[in-house]
C-alpha cells in the first residue's frame, strides 16, 4: 500500500508538467519589418501657392518633382496635385481657402 502510495505521489510532479500556465501570455504573431511596410493612402491636406508651390500630402511637405510613395508629383494646381503616372488628388471644395 505504501509502494502504491509512493508511486502516485511520484507521479503527480510529472503530470503538472504537462500544463499550461494560464497567466502565461499566448504564442503572438512574429512580424517582420517587410509585413509592416504598407503603403498608406496618399491624402492631399493643404497646397500653399505663389512663386514656389508645395502640397502637404500625408503630413510630408512636397514639390514638383519630388517623389512620395513611389508616385513623382508632376504638378501642383490651385487644388489638385498631379503625379507622373496619371493619378491626381484634388482638395475638398471646404477646405479651399482663398
């Protein structure tokens, strides 16, 4: 009876083991740097006119040939901005101030 007793008791550490830890976080997703790449949406939020006339596109000031995302600004209109490859973005009508 003792040997039996024993040998239960011997047994319960190994099956503990086998458990989960609850308060242990889960296995999380590994991201690497080329899945956090994602291209934005270009949004035009200001053009300043005059002599040398830049746009504010995604919080990033921009001039007539520099390149954002990829896309080079060709033109910079009173409202509307036009890049090389024929996409243009255009101001809301509330947003133009003159």
């Amino acid at each position: 009876m003792a040997v039996t007793c024993l040998s239960l008791l011997a047994s319960l550490p190994a099956t503990s083991q086998t458990l989960r830890d609850p308060t242990r976080p889960g296995k999380g997703q590994v991201v690497t740097s080329s899945s956090q790449t994602t291209t934005q949406k270009l949004v035009l939020k200001s053009i300043v006119t005059g002599a040398n006339r830049h746009a504010v596109i995604n919080d990033q000031i921009v001039s007539v040939g520099e390149v954002i995302q990829g896309r080079r600004v060709s033109y910079i209109g009173d409202d509307y901005v036009n890049f090389s490859d024929g996409g243009k973005l255009q101001l809301f009508k509330s947003v133009i101030k003159r």
